[in-house]
C-alpha cells in the first residue's frame, strides 16, 4: 500500500521556519551557482552578522583602507548567517541532502503526537505529486570575505552583494536583520550619497573648484528634487494615473506633487558623512580620484564637527552620523579619529597634505577607472539644443564609424532680473500653474525659449560601449532597452529590417552600422513619449529645418497652453 502524501496545509506549517543553520562549503553544491552573466546570483534574507561574539554590522567591516590591528575585524572571521530558499534540489551535496533530510524527518516528529517515525523525504517536498512546487528554506552560515559591493553594479546598482570565502561565491542581500541594518546604516547612507555626488557631476560642466557643499544643496535642489516629481518608489498599484511598460515599471502620466525639501535637510544629510565624503577621495594619491574641492570641503568639516558640538550644548543632535554606539564621541571630538576608516592616523595625514598639496584637474569630473557606474538620474543643466539635424541623425555609439556631433552651444546669458519689493524663500513656493492662453494662439512656430529649455539629453547622443547591449533612459529611470532581448512593443515602431535585424540577433557588436540606426530609432521614440507627456513636439522639415513646438491641449472644452513649461 502506497504512502499517502502529506496534507497541504500541514506540509506548509512544516515548512514555515528555515533548516539550519548550516555551513555553505558543507551543504552547497561547488558548481553552483554557475559563473555566468544570465544566472543571478543567490538572495539571502534576514542576513546577520557577527564578529568575535558580537553582533556587527557593515559600519565597521567596510572600511577604505586596511583595518587596525586592534580592530575586532582583524582579529576575527565575521561570520555571516542568512536565509536561502533552496529552488531546487541540485543545489545541495549529498551531504547537504542528507542532514536537511534528517532535520525535516526529526521536525515532522515533533509536529507528530503519536504514530510511527516519519518517513518524509525531500523528493516528497520537491517531486511532482500533491505537494509539487513545495521548497525549504535555510539557514546559510559563511565566513565573509573582501568588501561588500553596493552601487557600483553596471547590471543592478541597487544590490548588496557579499563575498563567501568557499569559492568567492557571491550573494545578493534581499534583507538584513534590524540589528545589522542599525549597525549598516551609515555604510548604506554613504554609498547612495557618493553615487548621488557623481550623478550631480556627471551632468555639470562646473569645475571642480566651484564644487563644495553649497555647488551641491543647489544642484540637489534643481535636479533630484526636481527629478522625484516623475517615478516613485514605493507605490499604490491602482493608481488611476500610472502607466507601465511590459517590464511593468512605473511611469507616471503627470508630475506628483512632491514634499517640500527645505535646503537645511540637504546640508544636514551631508553634513552626516562629511568626513567619510573626504576620507573617499584622498584615499588615492592620484588626484583625478577627487570629483569635490578638497580645501573647500575641509572646511565644511571642521564647521559640521562645531556645529554638531553646538548642538549638543543645546540638547540636540545635528549632521551625526547613525549608530552612536560607534560614532558619538567621535562625532564631537576637536581631533578627528580617521583610524575609523582604517588605517592610521598617521597615514591619513600624509593623505591629506598630498590632497591638499596636488589638486585635481580643473575640469575633472572623477575617477572613470572607479567602479562607480555611469548615472541612471537626469541632471538638468540648461544647454542649448542644436537644431540642424533631425532627434534620429544624433544617436551615437562609441566605437562607431559615425562621427560625434559638434557640442551644444553654451546657453545664453539669463535676462536680468527686475526688482520687486518682496523675496520669497524658493524652498516654500509651490510649483506655478499653467497660465491659460488663447485659441487663437499658434502652436506651430518655433519656440526659441523651449528650445534653450530642453532637458540636458535631448542635447547628448545616448552612448553604449561596445561591450554593452543595455541603456536606460537618464529621465525616467523606469525604461531600459535591451538590444539583446528588445520587447516586440518596442519592435513594432522600427522598418522591418531593423526589427528583424534585432529580433533574430542577425548582429555582432553594437557598432554595427544597422544596430546604431535601430538603436537611434528606439530611443528616439521613447524621448518622444517624454516630449508628448509635456506637450512639446520637435519637428524636422527639409526646407525649415527642426522646431521646438509647444503643442496645445484641450481644458474644459478649450485649449490651454503653456509657453513657460519648465523641464528642470
């Protein structure tokens, strides 16, 4: 007589709380996962870490350069736990098999009152009977090894990936235990914020020079702010106003009204890593590594540290770092302790003489050899769009036969500005309206003052490497073209030959010739759908050239029309 399986309900309940924990060289399978670009990497959730007993987070095993010797880090392994959903069974050893078997059988007699020994086995869990489709969940117990790598991933910024020491196998951390989060807290802050600092960089023409802490509260006023009005990040599904691709990314239709950020908010929050904002940059002796002015940045610090003294003389804190535990005396003292990112004090002096002493170029941006990727968010410097050729001829991929265009033209001096009799503070004005305009007003003309206000990428051929086959748009943050796996929306705009073209790969490189056309006709259409959602049009005639044009929309049966639409 056959066994019966397992009731569903019971099975699941059997199943609720993770095996283990177990030791990743013992229960992993060497060859997996597979070292290849199309498997993704494994997500661990709830990871934890310790270090000689203690709890630790990634505050203090991250570190710019090498750990003191005192340090508990160089004393001991940090030992990483963390959940790990195990999809299949090919996953695991044979020893792993036999001790997660062993484990459920033991925990299934426990569930038990009374009756014979179970006799459960992980083909019942994983075969293709009742219960097909079930999976276990583990414990994962591994020693870390190098540094934790967090937005700098070409294939996904956003990741947390640490390193194993069986096989340098690499995890994606999907969760972190509350505690690690509170001890990470600062590591996480200061990677988004070096990621947002190069962002703002890379789409100013500023020298470095002028780059110090009010060059970016302004910059973050004008471009991340303003960019926060067109996708969200948490969101309600059922919006009546979000539009989504096939990848289902949000897009939203119209610009939400977002919370007034006051610029005190943006000084504190990078008033809160300023001393890791400089550590990051002398850390090299080459000067191309710094993308702030070092002096000017210098002395930021000394003014948060007083600052922050200060605040503490009222009762209240202000520019601290998270997780006091580690930083709160250290926050306040007049000497700075730079051995808290590794190293010795002694070094980080010689490092900051040098900085000090050889400044970077005058128009460096950045380091390009550093991991950090190439920005997702859109600047929005006013430049001015050149209108001698059609949207579609400006596409360029480096490494292309086709020539670069000319750069844009610098824009023209701003009007001067007439006085009136009150100033209001800009941090708590509300976005204007749309002024209404007659229907007899034309909207077929070229419009120079649009032109001069369209974003900065209509000015900028988008760019691939000739080792890249993704782009995402630097406005919305939400589409991304794969020419390897383009969507057959996304095909049906282009000639049929192009389509054809990247629907059956019949392509090398992206320098081929055809695949930068049909690159140029992709990101071109999408553009266009960014251009219509403001109610601008380019036109290209062969007689008058490329317009601007502002196109009129229907309010309360007639048209309204706004000539000052603002793309900042």
């Amino acid at each position: 007589m056959s066994r019966q399986p397992k009731p569903a309900n019971s099975l699941r309940k059997l199943l609720e709380d993770p095996f283990g924990p177990y030791p990743d060289y013992r229960i992993l399978n060497p060859e997996w996962p597979r070292k290849s670009g199309s498997v993704p990497r494994p997500v661990l959730t709830s990871v934890h870490m310790k270090c000689g007993g203690r709890s630790i987070g990634l505050d203090e095993t991250e570190l710019l350069k090498e750990a003191p010797s005192s340090s508990r880090i160089a004393q001991h392994n940090v030992e990483t736990f963390g959940v790990l959903e195990i999809e299949k069974l090919n996953w695991l050893t044979e020893t792993g098999k036999r001790w997660l078997e062993q484990d459920l059988r033991k925990r299934d007699d426990d569930f038990k009152t009374a009756g014979k020994a179970s006799q459960l086995s992980l083909e019942t869990v994983y075969g293709d009977g009742v219960n097909s489709g079930s999976t276990i969940s583990v414990w994962l117990k591994f020693d870390k090894i190098l540094s934790a790598t967090y937005m700098t991933l070409d294939e996904d910024p956003t990741l947390l990936v640490l390193q194993a020491a069986d096989r340098n196998r690499s995890f994606c951390i999907g969760t972190l235990d509350v505690e690690v989060y509170h001890l990470s807290r600062n590591f996480l802050e200061r990677y988004r914020m070096r990621r947002v600092i190069h962002e703002l960089i890379d789409g100013s023409n500023s020298p470095i020079e002028d780059r110090d802490i009010d060059w970016l509260v302004e910059k973050y006023l004008t471009q991340e702010v303003a960019m926060d009005k067109h996708f969200r990040i948490i969101y309600n599904p059922n919006l009546s106003n979000a539009q989504y691709n096939k990848r289902g990314d949000l897009r939203l239709s119209e610009p939400r009204h977002t919370r007034t950020i006051h610029t005190s908010q943006i000084r504190e929050m990078f008033a809160r890593q300023a001393e890791w904002i400089l550590a990051d940059q002398v850390v090299s002796l080459s000067p191309n590594a710094r993308y702030l002015n070092i002096k000017r940045w210098y002395k930021f610090v000394r003014e948060v540290r007083k600052a922050r003294r200060m605040a503490r003389g009222h009762g209240k804190r202000w520019g601290e770092p998270w997780n006091r535990e580690l930083y709160g005396i250290w926050a306040v003292q007049r000497q700075i302790d730079w051995t808290k990112f590794g190293g010795t004090q002694e070094d980080w002096k010689r490092l900051l003489k040098n900085a000090r002493n050889n400044p970077a170029p005058r128009f460096q941006a950045r380091d390009k050899s550093q991991p950090t990727p190439k920005p997702w968010l859109p600047p929005t410097t006013r430049q001015q769009l050149s209108l001698a050729e059609p949207l579609t001829q400006r596409y360029q991929l480096q490494g292309s036969s086709r020539p670069p265009p000319p750069p844009p033209p610098p824009p023209p001096p701003p009007p001067p500005v007439e006085p009136v009799d009150f100033q209001y503070d800009s941090d708590f004005s509300e976005a204007s309206t749309d002024p209404e305009t007659s229907e007899q007003e034309s909207d077929s003309e070229h419009d120079p003052k649009l032109a001069r206000e369209m974003p900065w990428y209509y000015s900028v051929p988008p760019t691939l490497e000739s080792t890249q086959h993704t782009w995402r748009c630097p406005f919305c943050n939400n589409y991304q073209l794969d020419l390897l796996k383009p969507e057959e929306d996304e095909l049906e705009i282009l000639p049929v030959h192009y389509a054809d073209l990247l629907r059956l790969r019949q392509w090398t490189t992206v320098t081929d010739p055809d695949v930068v056309t049909a690159f140029g006709h992709l990101v071109n259409n999408h553009y266009k759908q960014h251009l219509a959602e403001v109610m601008v049009q380019i036109v290209a005639d062969q007689e008058k050239g490329t317009s601007v044009r502002k196109v009129a929309k229907e309010v309360k049966g007639k048209k309204r029309k706004s000539r000052n639409t603002s793309y900042k």
